[in-house]
C-alpha cells in the first residue's frame, strides 16, 4: 500500500509516493504535536486548581510550624520548672549537710556545703548563668546543678560514713540481753545435754520466749553470718571489733544480710525453734579472738553512757 502526491503548475510538476511506513510516521508526529499544543493551551480550571492545591499545602507547614512552636514552648516551661525544682534540691541538701555538720561536730573544713570543693577539670564550679531566655541556656544551667548534686551526694555519703563510724564507735560496748522479753533459761558451761542425757559443755546462753518476738544485737557491728548452720539453725553471726563476736543461733526467720551494718538494740532477726533446739530460745554466743566466753557478764553489763 503507497499514496503518490501529484502537486502541477503550469511550469512544473511534483510527483511524490509515500509508502506504508513513511504514512504511518507522519500519522504519529502528527498526533503528538496535537497533543503537545493541547496540554501548552490549559483551561483555567487546570490553573484554579493547582494554586488552590499549593494553597493547602502552605497552610498545612504553616500549622506544621504553629504546633511545633507550642511545643518548644510547653518543653520551655517544662524545664524551667525542672530547673526550680533542682534548685529547691540544692538548697535542701546544703541545709542538711550543715546541720548534720554541727551536730557531729566536725570541722566545716572537711565539710563545708555552702561552697563547691576544689576539683580538676573544666565546668566544675556553679558560676552565675545569663538570663533564661532561650533553652540552651536553660540546659546550661541543668547541666550545672547537676553536677553540683553530684557533688552535693558524694559530700553527703562521706558525711553519712564518718557519722556511721562515729555512731558503732560508740555503741561496738556489748552489754544488755539479745531479746526484749523472755527468761535466761541455760547457762554457760558443763550441762546435761537435752538430747543425749550426758554431760556436755554449752558454750553460751539461752533466752527462752515466745516464738517471733526481736532478737536484737547486744552491740553495733558489722553481720559476718546470716544464714544456716549445723547445730544453730538459723543463725546470725556480728563482728563487733577489737575480737569480740556474737553469735545468735535457732532463730524464725533472719532479717539482716551478710555485709549489713547493724547498731546495739537493731532487730536482727525473731526467736524460733530451728536447728539442735527443744523449743522457742536463742542461743547467745560471746566470742573473744575466735573462742566462746561466758556472755553472763556482757549481759549483766550496764550500758556506756553515750
């Protein structure tokens, strides 16, 4: 198939044959510039529609924009208030540290909390800050208090050992029974032994009561047993220093751990029946340098007067 073009003048003449191919080429160029001309000539409706879209658009980053500006706002106050509230803290703890200072009565040199010790590094002294009126000078200051709590803390558990060390010095003095309430029922020394009828040394004291009443430390020390052990039961061991050990055997139930530091009169643990024991008692051991002693005096010991 092939269309010829006959183009005549009174001079000339033009013949041209097109094929099938050529025809169906120029039918496709001709169709695309039509389309393109189309598409370049826009209705207004196309032009209404695409700024109304950019309109929508600008409206919703403008909100986008509002909301997060609320935001950053409620955070600010947030902080500030943050900042007030550690600030409050600051001031409670160097109150605190004061007092506690004056009563122990220790030098406000070793421990003086209304300034900042003398430390290496940079950041380490709270120096005045510019006014609050943007959030990095607000986490500014946060940062600061933050390291001066830090500091405030550690001054405070040091002040907390030295009043610890001063308190067991004073009360390490064993005297008084181990329980509350009850009756001396065993004493130290050769006895006939309850279970085999035969004489047989005990070593220490046993105070009968009721089961589940305090058995209490007869003086301040550290717990080096808290658990059981054959023949005691449920026993609680305390070294008090300077080779003194106490010993509390056939307890209920404990209520220390091994590493606690317990004071004269502390509820350590509660009478019971565990162990090589005939009924609710403790048995109260006094040990000096790793051998039992007779507890009788220790018990009967009046207390040091504080």
């Amino acid at each position: 198939m092939s269309l010829t073009l006959l183009i005549k003048s009174r001079k000339w003449r033009l013949r041209y044959t097109l094929s099938k191919g050529q025809m169906i080429a120029a039918l496709a160029v001709t169709l695309g510039l039509t389309f393109i001309a189309g598409r370049a000539v826009q209705s207004p409706d196309e032009h209404l529609s695409r700024v109304a879209y950019t309109q929508t658009g600008l409206e919703r980053q403008k909100q986008q924009v509002t909301d997060l500006k609320q935001k950053t706002e409620q955070q600010l106050n947030g902080m500030l208030l943050k900042l007030g509230e550690m600030q409050s803290q600051l001031h409670r703890l160097n109150a605190l540290g004061e007092r506690l200072v004056a009563q122990a009565d220790i030098s406000a040199k070793e421990f003086n909390f209304s300034e900042l010790p003398a430390v290496g590094g940079p950041n380490t002294e709270l120096a005045a800050m510019p006014s609050l009126d943007s959030s990095e000078d607000v986490l500014q200051r946060m940062d600061r208090l933050m390291q001066s709590l830090d500091i405030k803390t550690r001054q405070l558990k040091a002040l907390e050992s030295v009043l610890m060390k001063h308190h067991i010095d004073a009360q390490v003095y064993l005297a008084g029974r181990p329980i509350g309430s009850g009756w001396l029922s065993s004493y130290y020394g050769v006895r006939k032994d309850p279970f085999t009828g035969m004489p047989a040394m005990h070593k220490g004291l046993d105070f009968a009561g009721e089961e589940g009443i305090d058995v209490v430390a007869t003086g301040a020390g550290v717990v080096t047993w808290a658990g059981e052990r054959y023949g005691y039961g449920n026993l609680v061991e305390i070294e008090h220093g300077d080779g003194l050990v106490t010993r509390y055997g056939h307890n209920k139930d404990i209520k220390v751990k091994v590493g606690d530091v317990v004071t004269q009169g502390e509820a350590i643990a509660e009478m019971g029946n565990t162990g090589r024991s005939t009924g609710a008692h403790v048995h109260y051991e006094v040990l000096k340098n790793g051998e039992q002693i007779d507890p009788l005096p220790f018990v009967y010991r009046e207390p040091q007067v504080q």
